[in-house]
C-alpha cells in the first residue's frame, strides 16, 4: 500500500544536539512539506519541497533544515539553534497540479531532556 | 499572506446531535480551495471535506457539510447525527488555487468532544 512513513515515532534529543527526523513516501508525489505541531497553535509550516533538489522555507524554519536528494525522500533535521523543538513534527505529500488535500505521515513526536 | 481562523478552541455535543464548527479567513486572492481536517487521538490527519471557492454549492460528504460564504469569508463545518468516532481535533486549511502554491494554511483547531 503506497503511504508515507515517518520514522521514529518517538524521539528524545539532549539539549545542543542536533537530530534528523525522517520521512519517505511511495506515492510518487511531487511535493513534500514538514508542519510543526503545538498545543493551541494548529500546524505551521516548516519547510517544503516541490522538485527534487529545491525546497523553501516555510512560516518557521529557523533552527531547521532539510534537504531533497530523492523525489521519495524528505528527511528534517532539528538544529541546536532551534530554541524549543519538542513538539509533534508531521510530514506530508501532495501531487502538483491536482486539487486534493495532503497525505500525511503518522508523525514524529520529539521531545528535548 | 493567507490567515486562518478558528475561534472555537473546543466544542461538545451531544451523541446523535447536529453541531457546527466554525472557521473564517483572511486572503486577497479570489480562487482558492478549503479544507477541514480531522485529527483523532492517533494523531493521524483525515481529508474530512474540501471546498472550491469558485463553486457556489456547499460541499457535502455523507453526515459532513460545510456552509461556504465566499464574501465573509467564512467556512463552516456541520456535523450531523455525531457519533461517537466524531471526537477529533479539526483543522480549518486554506490553500491558493495559484500554480505551484501548494501549502495549507491551517487554522488552530477545534477539539471536538461527543457526549454518550
């Protein structure tokens, strides 16, 4: 069944660690995007990526980056310049041109101890 | 740039009952898509419904309706007959219908509590 995957569900990063969160999709989508997830604030956009090798930033990038060296692949990493990163992390695709909402991942839950 | 707006931060009805989730937004674009998401405990986002600003009939999808008003810029949700599998967090999302402005502007969400 074709879906995306973020791995790990879960993850605990040490305070100035940086840490990637990752998500892989087999839905031949063109476009890729990370939200950010906080109580009380609905999902924010962190960056996304339409082509493979060119992504933007979103509402929140700071402290983030990404890269897209595969169409499949769109993996987040979470700086130690990013002040407060827990939070829930969701990642989702869409095919360009075509009216439809997002696919989304099941979500990664990170959390700084 | 494109705000969403939901002013309900939570919301309780009745199981079998009709409620309605509101949502407005803010754009100066005249062509764009809306969307209402469902998010349950497991955190998984659900497409519960989409609207094409260009249409003027509400979009329906089974126990789902929403009541688009182009010109208050308002799009809300009805939930008719809830059960049980109602109780969610839901997204208010707007979307540019220009080419390649593919994100979603989500709203904050409204948690939706069904009572037995």
């Amino acid at each position: 069944d074709g879906g995306i995957t973020q791995s790990p569900k879960y993850l605990f990063r040490k305070e100035g660690q940086n840490v990637t969160l990752s998500c892989e999709q087999n839905l031949n989508h063109d476009a890729m995007y990370w939200y950010r997830q906080d109580p009380g604030q609905g999902l924010r956009l962190i960056y996304y990526s339409q082509i493979v090798n060119d992504f933007q930033k979103g509402d929140i990038a700071e402290g983030y980056s990404v890269s897209r060296e595969k169409k499949e692949s769109f993996p987040l990493t979470v700086t130690s310049a990013q002040k407060n990163p827990t939070a829930f992390y969701l990642c989702a695709s869409s095919m360009l041109g075509r009216v439809g909402g997002y696919t989304f991942g099941s979500g990664t839950r990170l959390t700084v101890v | 740039a494109q705000t969403v707006t939901q002013s309900q931060p939570e919301m309780s009805v009745q199981e079998a009952e009709t409620v309605t989730l509101s949502c407005t937004y803010d754009t100066s674009e005249s062509d764009y898509y809306l969307f209402w998401y469902k998010q349950p405990p497991s955190r998984q986002m659900i497409l519960v419904i989409r609207q094409e600003a260009y249409k003027q009939q509400n979009a329906t999808e089974n126990r789902f309706s929403v009541n688009f008003q182009k010109a208050a810029k308002s799009f809300s949700l009805k939930i008719s007959d809830s059960q049980l599998g109602d109780a969610a967090m839901y997204f208010c999302a707007y979307r540019s219908a220009i080419q390649g402005a593919q994100k979603l502007v989500f709203g904050q969400g409204t948690r939706l509590t069904i009572n037995p």
